[in-house]
C-alpha cells in the first residue's frame, strides 16, 4: 500500500512511513527517480491500538470483524485472530468494564 508519509529529495534523503505497520524507511539518495536506491536505515516502533481502527492487528488489511471478548482488536479474519490470538489474550484482551446496576428498592 501506500506510505502514510514521505519525505525528502533536493538536499535530504528520501524517506516514507507506514504508521499502520509501524515502520519507517530512510533512503541512501536525495531522489526519488532513483528507483533501485538502497535503503540507509529501517526503524520499527510500536503501534498504538488507536491507530489500528478498522484495520487487522496482524496483517493491516481493512478488517470487518472485533474481537468478541473485548470489543477492541479489529480482524479481517478468522485466520489472522487465530494467529493473534495468544499474543492478543495475554497483553490486551480484556472484556469491557460492566455498567453499574441500579437498584429500583432504594
């Protein structure tokens, strides 16, 4: 897909971002019709749940289906929750907090 962002070119290195997938590229040139470029640098950083709305937390695909438990993570599938899933229940799967009940006696 397409980058979120991208930069450079003239006297900075070209760059682009997937915020989705959590990575940022760095380019060794400073233009873009350089299509065999070699990249400089590769950073990775952790992807924040409220940037994922709507999309797969395990392939970044355009997701259609919610955890049942926690109503939180997005899927695009059956597959792509099963391969999460130990991941998924361990560190964030928590089901959401009850409504307070009323007591009509009092």
């Amino acid at each position: 897909g397409e980058p979120a962002e991208k930069g450079g070119a003239g006297m900075m290195k070209c760059w682009f971002s997937y915020d989705i997938q959590g990575v940022d590229v760095t380019l060794k040139t400073t233009s873009w019709d350089d299509s065999g470029s070699p990249v400089a640098f590769y950073g990775f950083f952790p992807v924040s749940q409220g940037e994922m709305s709507g999309m797969c937390i395990a392939c970044a695909k355009q997701a259609s289906y919610r955890c049942s438990a926690c109503s939180q993570t997005w899927y695009c599938s059956q597959a792509c929750q099963r391969k999460d899933r130990s991941r998924h229940v361990a560190e964030e799967c928590r089901p959401p907090p009850a409504a307070p009940s009323q007591n009509p006696g009092m």
